[in-house]
C-alpha cells in the first residue's frame, strides 16, 4: 500500500521523513505528488535505501484552463513516474478523465467541483482514477467535515457504479498527517466505505507506478512491445 504526500517547499516534511513517517506506519511506499510549480529535491534512491520504502516520482499538475493542463500533462508525462492532476474546477475535472494520459484526478469534489456519472463513465473508459480523498474528513471539524463526508459518499457511489478506477489518500502535507492504512480503513468504514474499497484505493498508487515505469523503461518500444535479449522486438505474447 502506498500514501501519496506533498513534500517541502508544497509541504512542511522533506520526502525523507515522509518516507521514514509512511515506513514506520506499515506503507510499501509513497508517492511524491508535489504540485508541478512547487517540486521538491530529493534523492528518491537515497531515501528508499535508508527507509527500505520505494519512492515514486509524481507531480500534480495544476491549471486554470484544460488548454494549460493539457501543454503540463504532456511536458510531464515522460519524466514523472505518476500524473496527476489537481481537481475541483468542472472544466479541469472533465478534462482529466478524459486523458488516457493521466493517472489520477485528485479532489475532483474541492472547491466549485463537481462529478456525475458522465465524468465517472469517461474515468471508466480512459483508465484515469479517480482520488478519495480522506484529508479533510480527518483534519476538518464542523459542517466543512459533514461536507467532505457527503461528497466522498456521492463520489463513491457514482464510481462504483461506472467500475472506474480509484485512489485513497490522506493528502499529507506534513508527516504528522500521515496515518496507517488500518486507521484509514477506519475511517472510511465510519463514512460508508468497506475495508477492502480502501485498501485496493491505497494499493493502486503502487500498481500505476510500476506500470508507468515498466513503460517508461527503456526495454519497451511500445505498449505490447518489448526488447528481449539478442531479438530485436516482440510482442509480450511470444509472438
């Protein structure tokens, strides 16, 4: 399972004592989504020896118009290990499910957000998943909290619904927010979801990584195709 966290200068923690933090609360890793004006210094190799917690690169982008964060999903694509793009305005969030390209779309419910079954469908179609975001269930109080829980519910069943792809996250931006899967399943049992929904969501930041970087090694020539040994292409069934 993995967290996804915003390090220093987008966050309070460095990578490394979030990857220390995520380590000792039972992750296999995390992911550094950082947003794209905002990227953080980190040796990802470095970290991941001494915590013995894979490290993946992301970057979150953020756009006022689906035209810019159509030019930031393209720059970025080739070199960060996870795409996402940071949800909450109506044009962005149907813009990000309909790019194959993308990863993930977080918090597509913040702010003036919306999503309905059209956006859940596209997400379905084009691969793109869709985030749970926990944050402000556990770090806000009053109506601003019996919000977030009623959005999360909406979002939840128009996913299931469609059978789009997902993501859990506490969004931590500092490592005192990070907290172990078992709490956040905890959490989610209180606000409608069921231990497993929130386990698969935090699993699937790793799986995206490593196929995201199976494609991006240099052994694939393209999707299905791959260079094996002294043969100069195949295709994945032998073939």
């Amino acid at each position: 399972m993995y967290e996804a966290v915003y390090a220093h200068p987008d966050g309070d923690s460095t990578v490394a004592r979030h990857a220390l933090t995520a380590a000792d609360s039972g992750y296999d890793g995390i992911v550094v989504r950082n947003h794209g004006d905002v990227q953080a210094d980190y040796d990802a190799d470095a970290i991941s020896d001494a915590y013995d917690i894979d490290v993946a690169a992301g970057v979150e982008v953020r756009a006022d118009d689906p035209s810019r964060a159509s030019g930031f999903v393209g720059n970025y694509r080739s070199d960060r290990t996870v795409v996402v793009v940071h949800g909450g305005d109506r044009r962005i969030n149907r813009f990000a499910v309909e790019q194959p390209t993308v990863d993930v779309l977080a918090h597509p419910m913040r702010e003036d957000g919306d999503f309905n079954h059209v956006l859940a469908n596209a997400a379905a179609d084009n691969g793109v998943r869709v985030e749970f975001d926990f944050g402000p269930v556990l770090r806000a109080s009053g109506g601003t909290r019996v919000r977030a829980i009623k959005e999360l519910r909406k979002l939840r069943e128009l996913v299931e619904d469609a059978g789009a792809p997902f993501v859990v996250s506490a969004s931590p931006s500092n490592h005192l927010q990070i907290r172990a899967p078992r709490d956040l399943i905890a959490v989610g049992k209180t606000i409608g979801f069921d231990a497993d929904t929130v386990r698969e969501g935090l699993a699937e930041w790793g799986r995206v990584a490593e196929r995201n970087r199976e494609r991006q090694s240099d052994a694939v020539i393209e999707p299905g195709v791959r260079l094996e040994g002294d043969v100069d292409a195949v295709n994945d069934d032998g073939q």
